[in-house]
C-alpha cells in the first residue's frame, strides 16, 4: 500500500533517493567508525596487507548488515 501512494503521488523517486542518500552516510559512518574502534588504518595497511584487507572485509559485511538493518529493512 505504501509503494502504490508513493508511485501514485509521485513521490516514489524522491523518498527512494532519501533512503539511499541515508544509507550510505550511515555506512560509511559505521565503516569509518568500526575501523577506528579496531584500529584498522592506514599503519595496519602498510604493514600486513592480508590483515587489513580481511580485516577491512568483516568491516564492510558488518556495516552493510547494520545499514540493512536500521535503514533498508527497518
């Protein structure tokens, strides 16, 4: 029913980009700050690569799981 008054109102475009624009600020905000807590830099980066990127990776599963939670499927 939500769907069917946004795309009839023509409001569908604009609450999906807000959805989106929300989202990736909240991603990058969760990345940004999941990889401060675990000090996750550019240090790290320098000196074992293979660590980092696995690191970087549970990182990005992590926050892409917590946007999908508070903000896509919410």
């Amino acid at each position: 029913v939500h769907y069917t008054n946004l795309l009839t109102s023509g409001k569908l475009h604009s609450y999906l980009a807000d959805i989106d624009r929300r989202a990736t600020e909240f991603y990058f905000r969760a990345v940004s700050g999941l990889a401060k807590q675990e000090e996750v830099n550019e240090k790290l980066q320098a000196e074992n690569q293979m660590l980092w990127v696995q690191k970087m990776n549970n990182i990005d599963s992590r926050a892409t799981n917590m946007v999908n939670a508070e903000i896509i499927f919410a």
